[in-house]
C-alpha cells in the first residue's frame, strides 16, 4: 500500500460510454405546456463502461496525456423517468452545442 503524500500537478476525469435501454413503459403522458413533449415511467436497463482517463493540468482545461482502460460493462436495472423531447428541441441543443 502506498502511504506518501504526492504533489500531482494534473487531475483525471474519467471517459466512459452510457447507454440507456427502456424495458417496459408502465405510463407515458404528453405534457400540458408542450403538445408534442412526452413524460415516461418505467423499467430501464443502464449500461456503462469506464473506456479511459485524461489528465488535465491544473487550473486549466489543457490535456496533458490521455490512458486508454479496458474495464467490463456494468449494467443496472432500475425505475425512470424520462422526457421525450421534439426535434425542435434536440436540434436547439446540437445547435448551440449544449450535449
């Protein structure tokens, strides 16, 4: 076990994959306010995969090195709630660049 104390001039964020998958819909609604956006309830399955690091210096968003990992899929099951949204909207997003 390492127990000295290091000075890293970086830190790491990780890179990893998501990918969410509905498997039964128990309710699914449009909402009031907006005729063609849809609020959904159910079972999903999320699965994720941590795919690498970078390491970024300090104070700054400058790439210092990228490490590649191969690590397993970890999958869960659980209860949501979504919002389908219309194109306009999705299409507002990758407009302005805000996924």
């Amino acid at each position: 076990m390492l127990d000295e104390e290091t000075k890293a001039e970086y830190y790491t964020k990780a890179l990893f994959t998501s990918d969410i998958s509905i498997k039964e819909k128990y309710t699914e609604k449009t909402l009031p306010s907006c005729r063609d956006a849809k609020v959904g309830l159910g079972d999903v399955e999320v699965v994720e995969q941590v795919t690498g690091y970078k390491r970024y210096k300090y104070f700054s968003d400058v790439v210092l090195g990228e490490c590649p990992l191969e690590m397993p899929e970890l999958s869960l099951e659980t209860v949501a709630l979504w919002i389908e949204l219309p194109d306009r909207f999705t299409n507002l997003v990758e407009e302005y660049n805000l996924d």
